[in-house]
C-alpha cells in the first residue's frame, strides 16, 4: 500500500509540474515526444524491412528517371523532395535519429560518469579532488569543439556509436564541474550533517543523499547541452566529418541542398526548421527545469 501511495504521489507531482508549465514550454516538450516517437519510428521501419508508412529515405528515383529533381509539396511527398527525388521528411524523420543519439549518449556518459565523479570528490574531498580537479583544469585547456574537430578529422571517425561516443567522453569534465560545485553547497546542508553525526556511511550518504539532490540539476544542464550537441553534430555533418552519405542528418541535408539553392530552398529550409526547433525546444526546457531546480534548491 505504501508503495502505490509513493508511485501515485510522484505521478500526480509529474502531472502537476506538466500543468504548470508555460504554453510555450508544453509546445517545446511536444515538438520533442515527436522528434524522439518519429526517429524510434524510423528506426522500427527499417528493422522490418520498411514495412511500415514511411517512403524510402535512400530511394533516388531521379536516377532512373523516374521523377525530376526538388518536387514541391505533394500528397506522394508531403514536404517535397531533394536534388535526387528523396523525400524530405523521411530523411528528415531518419536524420532525427542521429541527433537523437549523439545527444542521449552525451547526456548518459556526462550524468553516470561526470556525475558520479563530481559527486564524489566534492563529497569525499582531499587530494582525490586535487588530483581530479587539476586533470580537468589541463583537459580543459583545450578547447573541446578543436579537439573533436581534430580527433574526428585524424582518426576519419565516420560510424555512428564512434562520433558519439567521442562527443560523451568530451562531455564528461563539464558535468564533473557542475556535479561537485551542486555537491559542495549540499554536503554543508543540515540533513547531510544529520546522517553524519549518527554515524551513516559515507557511500549511503553519496548514494542516497547526495546524488539523488544535484540530480535536478544535472538534468537542467544536460537539456541545454543536448542541444548544443546538436548544433556541433550539425556542423560536423554539413561539413562531412560526420557519418557517411548516404545516412540521412540535418547537417548534411542543408549541405546537399545549398547545391540547387537558386532553383528551391526547401532542401535547406526543413532541416533547418527540425534543427533550430529542436535545439530552442531543449533550451527552453532547459531553462524551465533550471528555474525549479533554484526554487528546490532555496527549499533544502
């Protein structure tokens, strides 16, 4: 019984917090629940062989004549077709897919490893955060879009899991410095001192204490950040140091489209929509989330 109690409680804080939300906040949490349903869509087409709805994202009927290049709108292509007959929003849908990941692994590596370092050295204190800080202050010396510019460029990183895997192990020192300067203001707080004069065990305090309280804002920074990924992983695309073409991204899209830029600017403008929609949209939940942390946070 004390267990649904628990369960519905948090459900009706979740609802609660949804209703709270500005208009515009409700439509950026939207626009993502569909970026993220259509990329899994996406993804579920092609393991079944492309059984669903959804056109062919790599099929160039131009080539074989079958249909002239950049159709407008139509009930065969809603948001028309590129400089090779491709449908737009199917590339657009499997481009999503990409974006999708780079961020989610970004998030994961800063959140599980960022976060538990973070935790523990603004915690446990001594020379494990002097030696862990000072490692941080060389790897941040250099700047990070160089050096995943240089790493990519090097190393001719085109696979999918390799590109996010770089952009999550780069994301790791800036989540350690967030994760300890949220550790050092709760460490001082009351409840802390609390289980530490009865005796708790350090690791049950870091555990059940502390990373629960800066997971919130974590969270808050890690939709901000997500969508800067975004934008790098763009860049990268548009500039072909990303993954190989055929794969359908954002970035390469606007690239391919710059090319009969005179004749439409359909092929640059969808990508670019989905893209600066998506990037706000993770900004400004960002931005929300960041302002409850401050006001949970006050609470404390």
């Amino acid at each position: 019984v004390i267990q649904t109690g628990k369960s519905s409680s948090k459900r009706n804080g979740f609802l609660t917090a949804i209703s709270e939300m500005p208009v515009v906040v409700k439509l950026a949490l939207f626009w993502l629940v569909f970026i993220v349903t259509a990329a899994i869509y996406a993804q579920i087409d092609l393991l079944l062989n492309q059984a669903l709805p959804l056109q062919d994202p790599f099929h160039q009927p131009f080539l074989f004549g079958d249909a002239s290049p950049v159709e407008g709108p139509s009930a065969d292509h809603v948001l028309g077709t590129d400089i090779l007959s491709r449908d737009n929003l199917s590339r657009l849908i499997h481009g999503a897919w990409v974006s999708l990941i780079v961020a989610v692994t970004v998030v994961a590596f800063g959140i599980v490893f960022g976060g538990f370092i973070g935790a523990f050295v603004g915690y446990v204190r001594g020379r494990s955060e002097t030696v862990v800080m000072a490692g941080l202050d060389v790897v941040l010396a250099f700047p990070p879009l160089v050096l995943l510019l240089a790493l990519v460029s090097i190393y001719k990183v085109r696979n999918l899991t390799l590109i996010a895997l770089v952009f999550g192990v780069l994301s790791i020192p800036t989540y350690v410095r967030i994760a300890r300067a949220s550790t050092l203001g709760i460490a001082s707080r009351e409840f802390i001192q609390a289980a530490e004069a009865i005796g708790t065990k350090r690791r049950s305090i870091l555990f059940r204490e502390i990373i629960p309280n800066i997971m919130p804002a974590l969270l808050a920074y890690a939709l901000i950040s997500a969508g800067f990924v975004i934008v790098i992983e763009g860049t990268l695309s548009y500039l072909g140091l990303s993954v190989q073409i055929p794969q359908p991204t954002w970035g390469n899209m606007i690239n391919e489209g710059r090319r009969d830029i005179r004749r439409t600017i359909l092929p640059i403008f969808w990508p670019g929509l989905f893209l600066t929609l998506t990037v706000v949209s993770l900004n400004m939940l960002g931005d929300w989330v960041q302002q409850r942390v401050a006001v949970r946070s006050s609470a404390l």
